[in-house]
C-alpha cells in the first residue's frame, strides 16, 4: 500500500513519518519546490506540479488500493484537487484534512471522507498523554520492587493462562529472573491446555503454602484478588487485576480495571509504553492469556483488549499456540479411541461414542468436534470416565434446537448439565448413576435420546424414530 499526500504546507510533514506509516512508499504533491524539497528529507517521494493538471496525478502512479490524503486550506484550492485526481483515479479512497473553515464541499461527500483537524490532534493527544500516565505507573511499580531479594508474583489457585502470563509480563518489566520473582499459586497448574503452555513456554509456577508468604520480601496479586480462594493475602505490595474490586484489599500500588477483558491486556499496555522489548515467549504467552479470557475476543472484551492482541500478534510463536490449543493425543489412549470409534453407534443424525476410562479429560471434547466431522452427523454425543466421572460432551451442529437445554434435561437429575446451543457438556460422579444401569454407553444413549424426543414434541416438532 502506498500513501500519498497533497499539500500546500508542512503540516502534513509533521503529521506523518513515512518510516513509521507502514506503507511501501509515500508520495508528496505539491505546487512548491522548497516545500518538496523539505518533504523528501522527510522521506517521501515527491511530485511537483500544479494541482489542477492531471499530469501531476499520474507521476503519482497510485492504485486503488492505495491511500491519498488531501491537506489544502482553501475549497477553492480542494475543488481543484479533487476534479483533477478523480479525472485520473476515479476509484480512489481520498481522506480531507481540513481546518474550520475549509470543510470540503458538500457534492465530494461520497468520495471524500472528511477529517476535521481538531479530531486528529484530540485522538493523537489522548493516546500520548494515556501512555504517560502509563509510563508514570511502570516507574512507581518499579521503584516499589527496587531492592527486593526476593519477590512473590501470586496468581491464583488454579493458574489460568492470563495469571501466568501477567506474571511473566511483570518479571519482565521488573528485569528479574525466575530466581528473583517467582511465579507462585496455592494450587496447581491443572487444565490440560494451561499445562502444556508452562511446558511449551517453560514458566514455572511454584506450588506454595500460605504461610510461605513469609520468605519473600515483596508479594504482588496478578489476576486475582482476596477472597477469590482461601488463602490469597489481604495486605500486598502490588495488585494488578481486571475482576471487580474487593473491598478488604490493602495494596501499596492498585491497578483494578474491571471493564478490561483481561489482566494480560493491562500488562501489554505497561511493556509497550515502557518501550520494554517484548520477546516472543513472552508475546505468546500475553496473546494466549487475553485470547483465553475473551474467548478469541468474543466475551467481554474492549477495543484495548483488541489493541494489545494486535500488537502482541506479529510478536508470537503461532506453532507453539497451536499446539498449547490442541494439546497432543495421549499414546496410552490411543486405545480407547480406536475402540470407541469402532463401536460408535449411529441413530439418525445422532453419534454416540463411548471412551471408557481415560487418563487426561480434554480427550472427549476433542473426541466431540472430531465426531461432529463425520458424514451427515448433526450431533456428537462422547462419553468416558475420568477421576471417579463420567464426562459427557455434546457438539451439535444445526440451529433448532439448543444442546445445552437437551443435556440438562437429559443429564440434570444426576450431576452437573448444561451449556450453549452449539456445545454442552455433563459431569457424572460415577456413584450418581442408578444402579440398574448396566452399562455406560446405552445408560448415556438413552437418557439422551428420551430427552432429545421429549424436547421435539413441547416444540411441537414431529418426533422421529
Ligand atoms: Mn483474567
């Protein structure tokens, strides 16, 4: 993409740096010679010609997928411009940038998006003057660590990617080590995904006692909050947090952003004001950790949320991502899962499958989507066992009906049902299940199917077979 500019002052030089626009090359028109002369010390190409001559528009060799920015004070001036450049590039995307008295003529509105100045320089001030005062927070939290021996980085009990990566953030921007700044829980790092994302991006998160709190000198919450899990201290150095403020908190420095769909958002915000280098571990981590919170940016989540994935994107290992999001198949299932695809029962439109026991539970998921895929299946209906439960995941790929609605009334009355239209999910202590029940597979089956019928004929559908 190329961007080119038409002006008759130097304000547009002030505006723009082509080393930094991104663009392949950017152009400069104009009437003046001096004026050009200034503009290719800048580092644009220029053009010197009246603006009224379509010669002038066709050195630019612009296309339409280039950008043209119109910077003339004068309408009379604009309507020249305009004539000429449209004469020669009909299709062009044209900005105005203009002053309060030379707004563009109402007849270009639909081929001129009109930029008053006031706009750009509000939104340009807005962000500089954010980022000092982000700049002013990175240097307080940095004075408060100085000096520290050793520094607790707590996130919480059950260590989700965003915990973990705004700690590996503030390690970072504080310059320590994983000696000097431990990242601790009062748990462990448990859901498969959040497993192979330590692995993969080798972060260790301690398991710590409360009363451990003691050999560090300073304590920071990321993530977390008291109250969130028993244990979580009430009196800290640092919290930096996106869940609502808990009032019994007691922190020397506070950075509570409800709004932000993540805390990871947050800590992104402070490395790139700080103009602290961001490496690719730690981009990846940052983007997992925001990506999880607001499911891909979907939930919860603000433009800043969006802007830091963005920044973060370009920085990130995406072949790691991948595989911390599709964690590899487990050998000693590989078993079960030819087993349950053997045997997989087809009634309709419906898959049933049944894993048996199972040594990691993010298998019957996969199992679910992977089903969904087979020829002329509309639901998938994977069971297996797990810790003492029978899990159940249902993917369901047309729109009548709602999966999680089915599964809870199909599941309800023995443990825990229910989820979204597309994709649901029930856990079953084993010790729930009746006891005439002689065997998972048609236990899960039938439940599923009376429910599924059951739900047809309230909706007034015709029941099938
Ligand atoms: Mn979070």
């Amino acid at each position: 993409m190329k961007i080119a500019v038409i002006a008759h002052t130097d304000l547009p030089l002030a505006l723009l740096d082509p080393k930094q626009s991104g663009a392949e090359e950017c152009l400069f028109a104009c009437e003046d010679p001096a004026l050009a002369r200034r503009a290719r010390r800048r580092g644009f190409t220029t053009v010197t010609g009246p603006l009224d001559d379509l010669r002038t528009y066709r050195r630019l060799h612009i296309s339409r997928n280039d950008q043209v920015l119109v910077c003339l004070e004068s309408r009379q001036d604009q309507d020249r411009c305009f004539r000429a450049l449209f004469e020669v590039h009909p299709k062009m995307a044209v900005t105005a940038l203009h002053g309060p008295r030379c707004v563009p003529h109402p007849r270009w509105e639909g081929a001129v998006l009109a930029l008053p100045m006031e706009k750009v320089g509000a939104a340009g001030l807005l962000g500089v003057m954010e980022k000092a005062s982000t700049r002013r927070a990175v240097a307080t939290v940095r004075e408060l660590f100085k000096g520290a021996e050793r520094v607790l980085l707590l996130v919480q009990e059950d260590p989700d990617p965003d915990g973990i990566a705004s700690a590996l953030a503030l390690r970072t921007l504080l310059g320590r080590n994983r000696l000097s700044a431990v990242i601790g829980s009062f748990g462990a790092v448990k859901r498969p995904e959040n497993v192979s994302m330590v692995r993969l991006l080798d972060i260790n998160v301690q398991q710590l006692r409360p009363e451990q709190i003691t050999e560090f000198d300073r304590v920071a919450l990321l993530d977390v909050q008291p109250l969130h899990s028993p244990g979580i201290p009430t009196d800290v150095d640092l919290v930096i947090d996106h869940h609502p403020r808990r009032s019994q908190l007691k922190a020397r420095f506070r950075d509570i952003r409800p709004r932000y769909g993540a805390t990871s958002t947050i800590l992104t915000e402070y490395l790139l004001a700080s103009d602290t280098p961001i490496s690719q571990r730690l981009a990846t981590a940052l983007l997992y950790g925001i990506k999880t919170d607001t499911q891909l940016l979907g939930r919860d989540t603000t433009a800043k949320d969006v802007a830091a994935f963005s920044s973060l994107y370009p920085l990130v290992n995406h072949a790691t991502l991948r595989r911390i999001d599709h964690p590899q198949f487990p050998r000693r299932d590989l078993a079960s899962l030819s087993h349950a695809l053997t045997h997989a029962e087809i009634v309709d439109d419906i898959l049933f499958a049944y894993l048996g026991p199972l040594t990691r539970e993010d298998v019957i998921p996969y199992i679910a989507d992977f089903c969904l895929e087979v020829e002329a299946v509309e639901w998938s209906v994977v069971s297996g066992l797990y810790e003492g439960k029978l899990i159940i995941s249902i993917r369901y790929l047309a729109g009548a009906r709602h999966a999680g609605e089915v599964t809870r009334a199909a599941f309800e009355a023995y443990g825990s049902a229910g989820g979204h239209r597309a994709m649901s999910k029930a856990v079953i202590p084993l010790v729930q299940i009746p006891q005439d029940c002689l065997a998972h597979d048609s236990w899960v089956r039938d439940r599923f199917l009376v429910a599924l019928h059951e739900g047809r004929q309230t909706a007034g559908e015709p029941a099938t077979g």
